[in-house]
C-alpha cells in the first residue's frame, strides 16, 4: 500500500460575526483620542472578546431572532458624509426654537455646521464627546460606562468599544433648563451594510431639572442595510428631575439595537418616553436602578409594527432603596406579519420595603397575522411591598365599531379612530408641543382612514 506525501489539506475556519466586528475595531481612528476616551474603548473591545452574542436559548431573548444582524457584515462608519442643511429627513424633525440647542450626528459623528447651539443657561453644559474637554474629564471618568454593566450584553459591549463619538449633557447642582436639548442621530448608510455605535451620557446633578430629547432615523429615501446600536447613560443625582424622549424611525432595512441605563439617587424623579415608528428588528432594552429613597421612576412607551417588523422593548427596573415607587406602562399597535415583545422586570431587594411598583402592557392587533409576546416579572425579596402587573391584548371591539357605524360612520373610519385612540393616550404625555404634535399627526396619519378604505366590508354589514 502506497503512503501519500501529499500535505493534508486544512479545513477553512469560517469567520463569525465576532471576528468581523473585532476585525472592524482594528481599523478605527484612535490615534488622536484622549485616554480616557482610549480607556472606555479598550474595556469594550475586552468585553466583546469575552462575550457572545444573545440567542434564542437565553429567556431574555427567546423571542427575538437577530439571525438577520448576525448574517450581515457591517462596515464601521468612518468617514462623516456630506449632509445638506436643506435634507428633508432633518428638517421635518427639528424642534427648532422649543429646543435649547440641537446637536446633530451624522453617522455617529458630530456636526456643527448642522447643529444649533446656543448660549446655555448657567449651570448647563453640553458638547461631543470627542470635544469634551479637560474640565469635563472628571465628570466622564466617574460616570461613563460605571452604569451599563448590571444588564450589559455583545451590543453594549460592542458600542462601548467602537463608538467613536456622542453627546455629553451635564446638568451642575441646582440648574433649572427650561427648554430641552435635541439629540439628532442621523445615518447615511452607503453601498455596504454600515454600523453605528452612538453614545450619549447625561448627568444631572442634585436639585437639577432638565429633558433632553433622542431622535434616531436616516435620510429620505434611503435603502442600504444599516445596525445602529446607541448607549444613553443617565445619572440622576438627589432630588433632581429629568425627563427623557426617545424616537426611534428607522428605515425598513434598519436593525435597531439600544440600551438605556439609568441610576437614580434619594428623591430623584425620572420619565422616559420611548416612541418605535419603524425599523426591520429593533430592540430596546431599558433599565433603572432606584438607588436612593423616596425616588420615583416612569418608564412609558409606544411602538408601532407593520409589514414583517419585530419590536422588543426590555424593561427594567430594580428597587435597592425603601420609599420608592415606579410604573412601567407600554402599548403597541400591531399590523401586518409584525411580531412584538413586551418584559416588564421588577426587582424589589431585600430591605427595599413600602415599595410601590405597577405595570401594565396594553397591545392592539390589526392582523390575525400579528403576534405579541409578553412577559410581566416580579422578583420580590421583601415583604411590606406593593407590587402589580397586567396584561391586555386584543383588536377593536366589533360592537364599538357597529355602534360607530349607526352613526354614519364606515368601518374604515371607525377602525382608524378606535387606533388612534388608543395610540394617543401615550402620545399625550409628551411634554414638548414641536414633538408631541408631530407624533399625533403621524399616528393619525397612520391610523387615519384613507389608509383603511381599501378594507373589504365584512359580510353582513
């Protein structure tokens, strides 16, 4: 028998989506940072080495497939594109004079020639990241990335190692701002899949009162395949009060994937508002740790789905401190083949007594196509507590919409204010006219019934 001295050929190692975003980390600008900036970047990428990415196997995640993310190789944004002043995208979305300032990023970085920054009341300072400079480093170094770890996963680790720039707001001991500040991540994507990782940290000191509004969408018209994954990190300090709008409209070919973290001392009182208009998988994973008495937090959304979508929203909200009271209360309206999830996670440890925490997740579904998964969780280690939950899911009742017909109405047009109705509640609670305004115009826009005429008459009717 004849022994072969041909080599033994190597099996190919495929590439895994690790590999190509740690491949992606090779190439970022770091060279001219400063090194608290190259510090947070390094513990990032350390991270991403060490983790996975989430998979239906883990019960956070068990509904949402990101197979379609995990199959696309993204390119780091690097270069700023060119971006008129004049792009309708940004203007229909400007709050413009009910703003402080507006900060505009362009695929992650920031613009100035886009931006509107004005002369901030006394005790308010906000700037980019990257021009943060030396009088900010203290505050950076004791807030960034101290916040994220409780809930962290491969998408925080991945911004905290390729951001490349955000937003720094810092409200001093006492500062009253009167009119928000406007956050505006705007993406360009190209010919290649493009990732984007924007960081935003807000901190507000005690007795501070302050909003600050998120906007998350791309320019008009646009079809290239994108993942944004932004980090907003918030501190509220002693009796502070800040509150927080977040809009996400990303395009159809968008992947979504944020993460909120917010700490909350004695007497602090925090709202977030979190609106989902659109985007192919977006996940929104949202935690808040009560680390102080008497503090009162409010996590509120609103998510929209058509078409195939999948919208996840993670909330979290964990009692360290007695006294504290918060509520979780999010509604989705579900059309098409879309899918929802929905976790509403309550943690009351040990000590945490007079807790008084309630949650409740309301759905609509538009198609019998639509599905939403929701899951309520309390975990209670104490025992003077007060802690509910609920649930709801349903489509427009048949009678309220016959009742509506006896009126003269069509089905079309009763189906579209039973939507809007119940889309609005959420809607209404915006405390920025510019913003609130918009959002009501686009859900009846949305729910109106031009958009419903074309719906066969049930038989019978």
């Amino acid at each position: 028998m004849t022994k072969s001295n041909a080599p033994a050929q190597k099996h190919a190692v495929e590439e895994t989506p690790k590999d190509r975003f740690l491949a992606e980390l090779e190439h970022l600008d770091g060279a001219q940072l400063p090194q608290w900036f190259r510090d947070a970047r390094e513990s990032g990428a350390q991270q991403v080495r060490e983790r996975d990415f989430p998979h239906y196997k883990e019960e956070d995640w068990r509904f949402t497939n990101i197979k379609p993310i995990l199959r696309t190789s993204f390119a780091a944004a690097k270069d700023i594109p060119s971006v008129p002043e004049s792009e309708p995208a940004l203007e229909h979305r400007r709050l413009t004079e009910a703003a402080a300032a507006e900060f505009v990023f362009v695929n992650g970085r920031f613009v100035p020639e886009l931006s509107r920054i004005e002369e901030l009341p006394k005790g308010v300072a906000a700037t980019s990241l990257r021009e943060a400079g030396a009088e900010r480093e203290a505050v950076l170094k004791a807030n960034l990335d101290q916040h994220v770890t409780a809930r962290s996963n491969m998408f925080t680790a991945l911004n905290s190692a390729m951001f490349q720039d955000g937003a720094l707001i810092h409200f001093t001991k006492g500062a009253v701002l009167e009119r928000p500040i406007h956050l505006i991540y705007l993406t360009v994507p190209g010919d290649a899949p493009l990732a984007v990782f924007p960081r935003t940290l807000v901190v507000a000191e005690a007795m501070s009162q302050a909003a600050f509004v998120e906007s998350h969408f791309c320019v008009e018209k646009a079809e290239g395949t994108y993942l944004t994954s932004p980090i907003t990190e918030m501190v509220v300090g002693e009796g502070a009060n800040l509150q927080h709008y977040k809009v996400t409209e990303e395009s159809s070919n968008a992947f979504h994937m944020a993460g909120l973290r917010a700490h909350q001392g004695k007497d602090s009182v925090f709202r977030s508002f979190n609106f989902t208009l659109s985007g192919k998988i977006v996940r929104h994973d949202l935690s808040t740790l009560l680390d102080g008495e008497g503090g009162d937090c409010q996590l509120n959304g609103l998510y929209l789905t058509d078409s195939d979508q999948l919208v996840d929203n993670f909330t979290s909200i964990e009692h360290a401190q007695p006294h504290c009271t918060s509520w979780i209360g999010y509604k989705g309206v579900l059309d098409g083949k879309s899918r929802g999830v929905f976790t509403g996670h309550i943690m009351v440890r040990p000590g945490a007594q007079k807790t008084d925490s309630n949650q409740l997740n309301s759905n609509m579904l538009l198609s019998e196509s639509a599905t939403i998964d929701t899951k309520p969780q309390l975990e209670i280690f104490a025992d003077d507590v007060k802690c509910t939950h609920g649930s709801t899911t349903g489509s427009p009742h048949e009678r309220v919409i016959f009742y509506f017909r006896t009126r003269g109405m069509t089905e079309a047009m009763a189906r579209g204010m039973l939507t809007y109705g119940f889309a609005s509640e959420v809607v209404e609670q915006v405390g920025v006219e510019p913003l609130h305004d918009r959002l009501d115009r686009w859900v009846f826009d949305r729910y109106s019934p031009e958009r419903h005429k074309k719906l066969p008459e049930k038989e019978g009717r």
